[in-house]
C-alpha cells in the first residue's frame, strides 16, 4: 500500500509512466527475489561420452576456482554472466586441426585436442548467488564426488524428517490417551515403576493429579475396567501404529529412490541443473501495476525531498497520470485511493468485494469519520520548490504491484552473433543474440529522411551481404572509411526460390 497522487509532474508520467520515490527503492517495498534454473546434460554422443570435469581445454584456474572437483559450482557462489557453472567437454571428430592445437598436440601428446569445451556458462543479465544444485545420474553409473555428497545429505535430511514426524506422531497418542484415562476407573492395581508401590487400586478413578505423576511408558499400558472404554484406548494405539507403518514404507521408498538413481531420457548419462537466486530491486524501466488494469513503466526515481508533499508534510511515493483515468473508465483506483485514505487514516483494514464494494457514500462517510476532505483532496506543495500547486490533487493510499516484465530482462544489446544459414541475416531476440530488426516501416522512415548511405550500410553491410562484412572488417581494421557493398544474400535467396516455380533469372554484367 503506496501513498499515490494522481497529478502530471514535468513530464515525467506522460503516457503512463510512473514517478515513483526513492523511499520506496531504499525501503526495499518492491525488492523481488528472483530464482532462476539452469540445467546441462551430458549426453554419449557417437563420437564419444560427454563428460563433466574440471579439466576443460584453454580455460585458467581463475574460471575453476569456484567449481569443485566434480567441475559443478558450489553452493554460495557469486556467479556473472560468462561465469562457467558446469564445466564439460564433448569429444571432437577428426577434424581439421588449427596451428594451435597442433602445437598443443605435438607438446601434450594426443588428448589435448580430441575434446571441445561446451560448458554450462551463465547466461547476459543473470548476476546472482548459487543457492542449489541438482545432480540426476543414470542408473548403473558410478557417482562422482558431488553425487555422493548430495545424496549423503538427502538421506540425512530424509531420516531427520522421518524421526520427527515418528516423534510428532507418539506425542499426538500420548496426549490423546491422557485426555481418554482422565476420570476413568482402573481395571487392575496401579504400580509406581520406580519404587514398585501401589499408586492407585483396582476400581480406583485416575485424576490429573495422578496421570501427572504417571511417565508415558506406564500411561500406555493401563487397563480399564470398561471394556468399551478399554477398546477406545486400542483404537488410539492402532491408528497411530497403521500410520507409523505408513510413514515407514514413505520413508524405505524415498531412501531406495536415492540409491537407485534416475530415470533419465534416452542418450542422457548426466544431468545437473543449478539454481542461481538473484535480488532485483525496482529501477527504471521496470513495470507496475494496481489492481484495475492501470499498468505503467516506472520512468524515473525521484529523491524523497523532491517529490510532492502533503500539507501535513508527508511526500507521496508515487505520482501517477491522471490522464490515465478518463478514457479508460477504470474509476475503481480512484475510488481504491480515496477510501485507502481514510482506511489509513482511521487504523483500520477495508476489504471490497467485487459486485458489493464500498459506495461512494461510504467513502464519504468514512473520509468525513477520518477527519479528511469528503473530495479526497489535498492541496499539495513541490517539493523542489517549496511553493503549492494551482488546484487541490486527488492523494490516497492504493495497492500497486511489480510485474514480472523487469528491465533487466528485457536490456539487450548485440555486437557480433549468430547468423541465419538461409538468409545470412542476424537472427532475432534476446535469446538467440539476435540483432533489431529494421522493418518496411523503419525502412520507409529512412527513405522520408532521403538517408541513403546510412539505409545501403542497414540492409548490405549490417545484414546479409557476407563479403561486404568482412570487408568492412578490413576497412575498419587499416582505418579505411570505405563502403562496397556487395550483393544481399536474400537477393540468391529470391533467385532460388524463383527457379524453384521453374523462372530461371540470370545476372548479366553489362560493360560500363
């Protein structure tokens, strides 16, 4: 719940944005903790098994000092993007060898160069802390060092959990059979198990003050002189033993399930998955949200002193649009806002149903019992200033949200990636390291401008015209500011596809 004012500030909330104080951020109101899984597996490959190790090729000490010798992280580990997770090598083909590896294999003999390292790394924008790790291993195969410990400690935890709940289970009998004797009469003579004296005769009543001297052991062997009652008491022994029994077979299933190992898909010897926990607080370009639709992008953190305060000298925390309000119909946040306000002033918690909320003459009401304006306005003062608004602003308290569409996710930037085989253009999205694309609209916007160079270096160069790139390589290289393009590989592309409905299309070169 956010003290929020809906009222324009320098611009700041045009078209849905929100203004939001750096309170909120210092106060960690909507810091989220995020956790995120990555998963390698190692599969046997026609060439050979993959293997997990720490002993990949061409990586330093400094990128293994956080792997154990399983070459899996540790648990607590500080990881950033690039940071290897799981280390593993994947055997090569015969294949031809480049100057290097022929060095390395003339120095170390034949195993340098038959293994290419293809190791779990974390991925651009993930900076977090490992929290667990997962290791599922084929069934039949020995387990590494790290397999061995984590199953060591499932069994623990496994047989602490076990003794707990057999130990819940014989306090819940001992507790009810207490409560069943209390008041009852004794079938037979009552012995002290100490010192072997009569406690209680045969027909004699069990008071608290007698089961209170009584240990548990000799509670659950008393007999009563009713029979019903005395069935009672064995239906309390024999349900606790059928779940005692159950608990049991629970426990034998789950410890068998970890010595047994796992059933993987085809072809997969090893899999590991890794989780990596990562605080996000809230910043620019993060979404939020109230409760009727009124989504927006935080556009800028304001420092406390300089956002809008309330006659009373309390600052908002977050200035939204009210243009966000007409068009859309939602008035339920502004209605959320004014009886926010007087919920907050008055100490107490409101809930509004959805067809039978609050009534604009209940809000009234209850703003006019809190002593505020029945308008659910205030007269506010900028806080840059000092200095009050024109015209009195609607403040109250709502509920806001932070969504799950966070900047850091979304922030992506491509220098050099992977290329499509067809079209020879960069591929698409952050996921794929893809590059933007320059659509017909982006394109048309160009040609309005008459930017030619720039619109000849977007669709040749910067696309799918492969000598040209890597002769702009060369040029930026020498230094050189020099543009050929070439021809668009899409260009064969089209050509191909046209002789494919049988029109054959040829280049001819004329003289200039």
């Amino acid at each position: 719940n956010v003290l929020v004012a809906f009222m324009p500030w320098g611009g700041y909330n045009f078209e849905d944005a929100i203004l939001l104080s750096e309170k909120l951020v210092r106060e960690d109101a909507f810091t989220s903790i995020h956790i995120e899984e990555f998963e390698v597996e190692a599969r046997d490959t026609k060439l050979g098994k993959e293997d997990v190790t720490r002993d990949i090729p061409n990586v330093g000490e400094e990128a293994l000092r956080n792997l154990d010798e399983s070459g899996i992280i540790r648990i607590g580990a500080e990881v950033k993007p690039g940071d290897i997770l799981v280390g593993k090598v994947t055997p090569k083909g015969e294949t031809q060898l480049t100057p290097e590896e022929k060095l390395l294999r003339a120095i170390f003999g034949e195993k340098a160069g038959d293994v290419k390292d293809t190791s779990l790394t974390v991925p651009p924008g993930v900076e977090g802390i490992v929290v667990d790790v997962k290791i599922f291993s084929r069934k039949g195969l020995d387990k590494d060092e790290r397999s061995k410990s984590i199953e060591t400690d499932d069994q623990m935890k496994l047989q602490r959990d076990h003794h707990e709940e057999l130990r819940i289970i014989d306090e819940e009998k001992t507790k009810k059979i207490r409560k069943l004797l209390l008041g009852k009469v004794v079938g037979r003579d009552l012995m002290d198990p100490e010192s072997g004296d009569v406690i209680l005769k045969k027909k004699g009543k069990l008071t608290a003050e007698i089961l209170k001297r009584l240990p548990d052991d000799t509670v659950r062997h008393i007999i009563l002189s009713d029979p019903d009652e005395q069935k009672e008491l064995e239906d309390v022994e024999r349900r606790a033993k059928e779940q005692i029994e159950i608990l049991q077979t629970l426990y034998d299933e789950k410890v068998g399930r970890l010595k047994r190992g796992d059933e993987l898909p085809p072809g997969v010897i090893k899999l590991v998955k890794v989780y990596i926990a990562m605080k996000r607080k809230i910043q620019v370009g993060d979404k939020m949200a109230g409760r009727h639709g009124n989504k927006g992008v935080v556009s800028r953190v304001l420092p406390e002193e300089d956002m809008p305060y309330l006659p009373d000298g309390t600052p908002v925390e977050i200035v939204l649009n009210p243009l966000g309000v007409p068009s859309r119909m939602n008035v339920g946040q502004i209605l959320e806002t004014h009886l926010g306000w007087a919920a907050k002033a008055l100490g107490v918690k409101v809930a509004s149903p959805v067809f039978d909320g609050a009534s604009e003459k209940e809000i009234k009401e209850l703003l006019k019992k809190a002593k505020l304006p029945t308008s659910g306005q205030a007269h506010l003062v900028d806080g840059k200033t000092g200095e009050p608004f024109g015209s009195p602003v609607t403040v109250g308290y709502m509920y806001v949200l932070k969504l799950h569409h966070l900047v850091d996710d979304k922030i992506h930037a491509r220098s050099i990636g992977p290329y499509s085989l067809v079209t020879q253009q960069p591929l698409g999205g952050k996921a794929q390291f893809g590059g933007q694309r320059l659509g017909e609209m982006e394109v048309w916007a160009l040609q309005a401008y008459g930017a030619a160079s720039t619109l000849q270096e977007f669709l040749t160069v910067k696309s799918d015209d492969v000598p040209g790139r890597s002769r702009m390589y060369e040029a930026i290289v020498k230094g050189e500011p020099f543009l050929e393009p070439g021809l668009p590989e899409s260009f064969n592309v089209l050509v191909k596809e046209l002789q494919s409905l049988g029109l054959d299309v040829e280049l001819v070169k004329t003289q200039d």
